[in-house]
C-alpha cells in the first residue's frame, strides 16, 4: 500500500445546480473552490481517461451521497449520472463539524471505512450466511475543505470511492454488488482460467474471461451448543446454496443463462507445481465450454443476454 497522495484542485463544478435535493449555501466562496483530495492508491498507477466537458458551476460545498464526480488535472466536475463515466462515487458526505469522528476533525482513509461498507452493504452475507460476496476492486479519496474554504467551525468533508487504478467507470456501486445495480465490469474480479483463479490472477470483467468470482465461503469457525465443532458444509450444500447466491447476485432465475455458464461451488486447487496455497471454497461462475468467453460481469444482469465476446 503506498503513501497517501495529495493533489490541489482550483475548481468543483457543479452542473447540477439547482436541481431538487441539492443543497444550496449563500456562503460567497467565490468563483473557484479549493479542494484538496486524498488518494490513497492500492495498485497500480493511476489512469485518467478525457474528462466529459459540462456546465461549470461553483459547487461551494461536499458533493452529496449517492453523486459521482470526474477528475481530471486540476478539475472535479460532478457528472450528469453515474450512469456516465466518473472517477468516483460519494459515499459520505459532511458540512463542517458533523464529520462522525471522535474529534470532528475531516475524515481520513480509515474512518471513511464505516461509511464506504455502509454504502457497499458489505455485511449483507448470501444464503443460509454461508458466502460473503467479493467487494469491488475500489480504493478510497477523501475529499476536504481547503484552509482558504474554512470558518470558526473547520470545513466540509466527503469520502468517495474509485477504481483501484484510477480509471473512469460507468454505473454505480450502490449497494456493491448484490445485484440491485448494474456496476462496471471494471470492478468486478474475473479469470481466464481456472489456474489463473488459483493463482488470484485477477483481470477486469470487461476483458475476455471464462470465470467470474461472486463470492467465498464465510469462515466456519465457532463450535455448536452441544461443544462439537462446526463442520464445513457438504458439497451439495455448498453448490445449492451457490446457486442461489448467483440468482440474488444477477437477478435472473436462469442459473445457466440457455446452458452457457455454470455455477460452480468448490476449491480451485492450484497447479502442482505451483506455489499457492489452497483457498476455502469459492463460488464462481464459469463458461461450460472453453470457446465461450464473456466480455462483462455478469452481476445485475438480470434478462440481458449474456456479455460474450
């Protein structure tokens, strides 16, 4: 993990000004609003695509929750929708004081943890509490207000969410990905193969793959009320209760999209000459033929056709 990184921004345009729920000040803060943005990288150099040119209005406070923003150099622009392609989602946002720490200080990478997995419904776990779904490759900004933007009562806060390597999205992480909203495949974790799963040689979902990672086996630890251990669930358990985590996760009640994929509930052993440890069981969808490749995440698809290449 590297060293948080800082960059000045001279200007938050807001092209949504005036739009109901926003929240409005008549603080006069002037033209441009200084904006400092913490990131704290965790892979990978950071990409910046082309910003999408907007109506530039000063946005003299935190970008609500639920909003998606662009950054681009010096600029951060709030997009029209998350559906739009945006460097980061907001997960939090705070006027000056309300920040939830113990000091009221702004927030930092860690306190944001809390909202971030709020927002992601982490802790919402599959059937029968057996699977914990994969969170999304993001990585974590905090957004504060400048010295020149405070007052007696300190400055505004947000945290906000992006693609670990910094690349421009679509869609939004609202409740990660338990399938209520479609996300980028660009979050989601996929494989080529079964070897490059063993070896957690994840790529992006947008790249041709034949498995995509839904979720891994919630640690079975703990014994039962009479004093005996706690047994690892049977296999067909595991497959049942994989499946049924799938049809939550894409919303669809064809586990096998007219026999393409397959659900698959099992430990991906790794190669024998391989150094990696065996993994606990995971769910996983895979393609039933090694010809057929998927060119997107299969979470939230519902009745789309599947995303082959």
């Amino acid at each position: 993990m590297r060293p948080a990184r800082t960059v000045s921004l001279t200007a938050f345009d807001h092209p949504l000004d005036g739009r109901a729920g926003h929240r409005r000040t008549d603080r006069p803060w002037g033209i441009a609003v200084l904006l400092t943005v913490f990131v704290m990288a965790l892979a990978g150099p950071a990409v910046m695509r082309p910003a999408v040119a907007g109506t530039a209005h000063p946005l003299p406070m935190a970008p609500p929750v639920g909003s998606c923003v662009d950054v681009h150099g010096a600029a951060v622009t709030l997009v029209a929708s998350c559906v739009d392609l945006h460097t980061a989602e907001v997960v939090g946002s705070w006027d000056a004081g309300t920040q939830p720490t113990e000091t009221g200080d702004a927030m930092t990478v860690d306190s944001c943890k809390t909202t971030r997995d709020t927002y992601l419904d982490v802790a919402r776990t599959g059937p029968w509490n057996l699977w914990t779904r994969v969170t999304p490759a993001v990585s974590t900004i905090v957004l504060v207000a400048p010295d020149a933007g405070r007052d007696a009562y300190g400055g505004w806060t947000a945290c906000a969410i992006s693609a670990e390597d910094g690349v421009r999205v679509r869609g939004s992480l609202h409740l990660g990905f338990t399938g209520e909203t479609r996300p980028d495949g660009h979050l989601a974790s996929c494989y080529t193969t079964r070897t490059a799963a063993a070896e957690n040689r994840r790529i992006s979902c947008d790249k041709p793959h034949r498995i995509e990672l839904l979720a891994t086996l919630a640690p079975v630890a703990g014994s039962n009320p009479d004093g005996s251990t706690i047994a690892m669930p049977s296999p067909d358990v595991l497959h049942v209760s994989c499946a049924m985590m799938m049809q939550s996760m894409t919303k669809s009640a064809d586990f096998s999209y007219g026999g393409a994929i397959k659900v698959v509930a099992e430990t991906i052993p790794p190669e024998p000459n391989a150094t990696t440890t065996v993994p606990p069981p995971r769910c996983f969808i895979e393609t039933t033929a090694a010809a057929v490749v998927l060119t997107g995440s299969v979470i939230g698809l519902a009745h789309e056709p599947l995303p082959m290449g």
